[in-house]
C-alpha cells in the first residue's frame, strides 16, 4: 500500500474526478479530498491509496506536472504526519 499525496488541486475537484485520474494506473483503495471543517469547501490536495507500490510509482511519475482544470497538480509520496502545530486552542501566555 502507498498513499499518495496530491496538491495544487482545482477547488471544484472532486474524489470521482481524482479517482477517475488515478484507475488507469492501477487499483485504488481510498481517495479523500481534504475539506476546510467550517466550509466544507476543498483545501485543494487529497491524498490516493493505491494498492500495488509499482503502480503507485508509475502514477506519481506520470501524474506529477499534469495539468487539470488549469491547475499543475504535484503528486508525490505523502510524507508521514508530524506531530505539532496546527492547534487551534487559546494557549495562557508565560509571563
């Protein structure tokens, strides 16, 4: 299995559409477009889980730099998420 990161996304993308990009190279298991929580509104990358490691290699390569709805997209190998940042809580200052 390897998940597959894709950025620079049209915001009117949707999952079928990124699904759709990805079936030639191979079988899928998961798309899930990445949502703004208060708008519901695309944050403009997703990530692809594709089953078969050679075919996730060959879609990236082939994928990375195409053009989609005007938009270059930049599809590589999603990096693990990194723990930090991004909290949304009030923190007290340390006087």
């Amino acid at each position: 299995m390897k998940n597959i990161f894709v950025g620079n996304l049209d915001f009117g993308a949707t999952e079928e559409s990124i699904r759709s990009l990805f079936q030639p190279y191979g079988a899928i298991e998961r798309v899930n477009l990445v949502t703004d929580r208060d708008t519901g509104r695309s944050r403009g990358f997703a990530f692809v889980e594709m089953t078969d490691p050679a075919e996730a290699d060959r879609a990236i390569e082939a994928l990375n730099g195409t053009d989609l709805g005007g938009r270059s997209l930049n599809v590589n190998e999603a990096r693990p998420k990194t723990n930090g940042g991004g909290s949304r809580e009030r923190r007290t200052p340390r006087w």
